[in-house]
C-alpha cells in the first residue's frame, strides 16, 4: 500500500483573487465572452482595477488553490504544486495556505511578481475572469519531477494548464509514476476548445476523476445534450465522471453506477466565483474518504451552495463552524 503524508496535492497556478462588482456594461471594456476566462499582461489588469467602479477585494485564490483551501477544512492533509512570486503578493499566498493548514513546502518561487486574476461580478452573480498567471506562468516541465508528488494518495490538476501542453503532460506524468490517482477539472469552456485535440488521449491515459460543468461538457463533446448524458459518456472514458449544472444539480457515473446530486433548494447567489472549486473540495473530500457517491455529491453540493453566498472563494469562519459537523 502507498505509504502516504498527503491525501491531497493541487496543481496550479497559485493567483491571488481580485474580485469586484461591476455593471453589465463594464464587461465591454474587457472584452471575450462573458463568465469565462481570458489570460491577460499584467498592465491590462492594472488599467481594468484603475477603472473599477466601487473598488475591490483581495484573497487567495486560482482553481486548485480553492479546492486545497477548502479540502484542508475538511481535514484532508493537503500540499501544493505551483509557482508564486517573490512579491509581497507571493509571500500573501503561501502564508494564507499555512494557515489555512496546507503544507507550503512544494510551492516554487519565481523571479517575478504573482499572479492575479480579475473577477468581475455582474448583477446576475455570474462571473468574468481575466487572468494574469505572473510568476505562475514561468513553471517549466523540467521543474515538475515525480518527488513533487512523493507520499500523495491523490493529484488534482487544475484544467487551465492544459494552456501548456508540455507542462501538462510533465505535471501527469510525475503525479502517475509517483503513484498517486489522478483528477482534472476541464476548468473552462476555453480551455476545453484549446486543448480539444490532446484532450481525449490525456483523459483516457493518465485520469481517474474528470470533473466538469455543462458548458465544459458540451465543449468537449462537441454537441448538446443532457448532463446525465453528458456524464455517461465522459464516464467511459475516465474510472468516475462529474458533470454539474448549477442549480439543477450534478451527476456522477462510475462504471454501470450513475448518481444524482442535487443542489441544495432556496439558495441565492451572490458570486460564482470558485463555485466548481469548492463542490470539487467536497466530492474529492468523500471520495477519499471512501464514501458512497450520494455522499460525496452532497458534499460537494453544500460547499458549492454555501460559496455562491459570498463574494470571493473564501468562507467566514462562522460558516466553517456552521458546517464542519455535516462532514463528520
């Protein structure tokens, strides 16, 4: 049996959040499509922030690092594969992950300032992302060795490093060989369509768990159909299949299995922001764990509805306190 220090290692870009509200209109100014994500120079992101109608927040955030955040409340032993800056924003991220109980030790550090991504809020909740990757970006293959992944039950690698293929492939290739099972989120629509080609081989060959949304899904499959369906099919190619859709729930097929989530009823959002991070924290947590699939759909259901209720992919301490003993 693997001799395991960590149930779970993310891999990703560590980003700090910059979340503010903004009118429909502001989006014009960004361009892209909205509630997606566009990578972007660092000298965008400052004129977008200097023309920001009600200012902004600031917390920790990026894919994988909103899932181990919240997977280490959950109590899973957690440690994180990225590069940060050498900046104050840098030294910002890996202190909060300390606190929050993950193990800094992996993080690498670049020779430039860290990363940010701009979420912007419109009235509907839903939110726009332009991202800066910083020192994230400068993470090369040969720097991702399988010692990285050393004593890890389980690698969750956030889909927007399929932006580098050769990054991606690396990443995979070190986290299998060290023995650890695999999940990738496919993270977004754009993502999706850039990396459609290599997409299928790399699902087939190194990932046990693919966790996607409807948009996500129908990208990848290329046509439109029922999230059930959706998740049936992605579910012959990978050991365990997720496909959500917001409000309507989620479904999970492992093998001949399929299984309904639903969403938790009466929930009004403020934010998406970190929304498939968290329900991703809570389905992984049960999984881990070896809970049955009604469980770990509902898991991952709750903190999905409890995050939305915020602004920002952090929760308040009463939250945790709030909820903790239904993980229990």
């Amino acid at each position: 049996m693997l001799n395991t220090t960590y149930d779970l290692v993310g891999v990703g870009s560590p980003i700090v959040d910059v979340l503010a509200r903004v009118p429909e209109a502001f989006l014009q100014q960004v361009g892209g499509e909205k509630g997606g994500m566009v990578l972007v120079d660092a000298a965008d992101i400052g004129q977008w922030m200097a023309e920001l109608p009600d200012g902004f927040a600031e917390a920790p955030g990026g894919s994988a690092g909103n899932t181990l955040f919240a997977a280490s409340r959950l109590g899973l032993r957690t440690t994180f594969v990225g590069k940060t800056g050498n900046d104050a924003g840098g030294e910002f991220y890996r202190r909060r992950f300390a606190e929050l109980g993950g193990d800094a030790k992996r993080f690498k550090i670049g020779n430039q300032a860290n990363g940010r991504c701009l979420s912007l809020i419109t009235p509907d909740s839903e939110r726009t992302m332009r991202t800066d990757l910083g020192a994230a970006a400068t993470l090369v293959p040969g720097e991702v060795t399988p010692a990285d992944f050393l004593g890890c039950r389980h690698a969750h690698i956030e889909g927007y490093l399929f932006f580098n293929e050769e990054l991606m492939r690396s990443v995979l290739e070190a986290a299998k060989s060290s023995g650890s099972t695999i999940s990738v989120d496919l993270a977004s629509f754009e993502v999706v369509g850039a990396a459609r080609a290599i997409l299928p081989g790399i699902l087939r060959e190194y990932v046990d768990v693919v966790l996607a949304n409807e948009e996500e899904a129908a990208a990848y499959l290329e046509k439109e159909a029922s999230p059930e369906a959706m998740a049936k099919e992605l579910g012959e190619i990978c050991q365990v299949a997720v496909v959500k859709a917001g409000a309507q729930g989620a479904w999970i097929v492992r093998g001949n299995e399929t299984v309904f989530a639903p969403a938790l009823p009466g929930i009004q959002p403020v934010d998406t922001t970190g929304a498939g991070d968290y329900w991703a924290a809570g389905f992984l947590s049960g999984w881990l764990k070896g809970r049955p699939l009604e469980a770990c759909g509902h898991w991952g259901s709750l903190l999905g509805a409890e995050i939305v209720q915020v602004i920002g992919a952090s929760l308040p301490e009463e939250t945790w306190e709030r909820i903790l003993p239904e993980f229990r």
